[in-house]
C-alpha cells in the first residue's frame, strides 16, 4: 500500500507520516530528505546551488537510503547535517532543477517498492499519482511557523521563521518543474487547531475506511 501526503513547508507532514507508517506497519519515505542531502552534498562539495547540471551530477552520483534514525548519505547517517541552517536556505533552490528531480524520483519509487508512506510535496501529483491514498495537509503560514519554532527550541523568532516559510511556499508555489499544488481527487486536511495526534487519527480513520 502507498500513501502520499502532501502539503507545504511546516504542515506536519514528517510527523504525521511517522506515526502513520508505524500505525500501519509500512516503511516511511521522507523525500524533503533526499533533496536536503543532495544539497548538503552540494553545499560541501563547493558546487554552486544555481548550477543545474553540476546539481544533477551530485544528485546522480551521491547513494541515498534510509536507516532507523533517517537519511544515509554515501554509507554514513547524516540526518542532523541535512536540518542545518545552511541546507534550509538552500534547498528550495536545488530543488527546483528539473534534472535534479528527475535523478531522485526513480530512486523514490524504488525506496517505496514494498509499500510506504510517502511525505513530501509532489508525492500525490508526481511521484505517486496512482498511490492508495493521498492527502494534502494545509496550515496558515504563521501556525507553521509556530510548530517549526517549538521544534527547533533555539530560541529563534516566530517573525524570522515565518519569513522563510513564506520564501520557501513562494519558491516550492511558482517553480515550474512539479510545484507545490493540490491535485485533484486528493484529501485536504486543514490541520490549523489539532494536534498531531488528532491529523493522525483522521488519515487513519481514512485509510482503514477505505479498505473496510
Ligand atoms: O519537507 P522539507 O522541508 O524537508 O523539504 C525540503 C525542501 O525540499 C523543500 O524546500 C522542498 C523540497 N522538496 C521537494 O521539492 N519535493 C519533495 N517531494 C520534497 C521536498
């Protein structure tokens, strides 16, 4: 079974999809991750970010998997490296190169091969269309940005996060290559005012209503 859950930077997506693929037994693909660790990659081999081609090497050349603490970058665990300060400012941007995308999106599917939950925006319009089920977790901005801050706890202030929150949607919104957008037949969920657990129990509910 796949499940997809989209939605914009701070929705809850990460956490969500945690506790739904241990609630329903399945592997959890995060692939925000695989694009932070291409651009750490990027970012510690001195390539430029605004360079697509040299982007698409490192990302054809860099072995991703994942292991129970999260993402494996070349054989060694590098989760707390890809949630730096500087792989934030630069992601969107690596991202957004089309032949970066098109060198890890194989590389999703095969991760999923037996079943996963599947986070991160363009996982129900591109990467898996056809999944069991898709969502699209939505928050206001300024409530994203409260849920990052309590995360991170460095103290940093709601008004600076909420201004990368704000870039970011700009940037993942307007790229041309797979934005960030709703896709039709998936299940909108505004999570504004529930918990964590409450999102949970609803997509659970969904899911196992599905299949009764
Ligand atoms: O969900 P996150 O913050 O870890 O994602 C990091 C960046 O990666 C985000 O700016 C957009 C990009 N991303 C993407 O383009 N496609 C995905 N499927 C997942 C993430």
């Amino acid at each position: 079974m796949i499940v997809a859950i989209d939605g914009p930077a701070g929705a809850g997506k990460s956490t969500v999809a945690r506790a739904l693929a241990d609630a329903l037994g399945l592997v959890l693909l995060d692939t925000g991750a695989m694009y932070r660790a291409v651009t750490w990659r990027v970012l510690e081999s001195d390539v430029d970010i605004h360079d697509a081609a040299a982007c698409a090497s490192v990302a054809a050349e860099v072995q991703l998997s994942f292991d129970s603490v999260g993402i494996v970058v070349d054989g060694v665990s590098r989760e707390q490296e890809i949630r730096s300060r500087a792989v934030d400012q630069a992601v969107s941007v690596v991202a957004a190169h089309p032949a970066v995308r098109a060198a890890i999106v194989p590389n999703q599917r095969v991760v999923a091969e037996s079943g996963a939950v599947a986070e991160g925006r363009d996982t129900t319009t591109v990467v898996f269309p056809e999944a069991d089920h898709r969502f699209f977790l939505s928050a206001s901005a300024r409530e994203r940005a409260r849920r990052r801050a309590s995360q991170r706890g460095d103290g940093e202030s709601i008004e600076v996060i909420l201004a990368d929150i704000q870039r970011r949607d700009h940037l993942d919104s307007t790229r041309e290559d797979s934005p960030l957008k709703r896709g039709e037949g998936v299940m909108v969920v505004d999570t504004d005012g529930l918990s964590a657990e409450e999102v949970v129990s609803k997509l659970l509910d969904s899911v196992r209503g599905a299949s009764a």
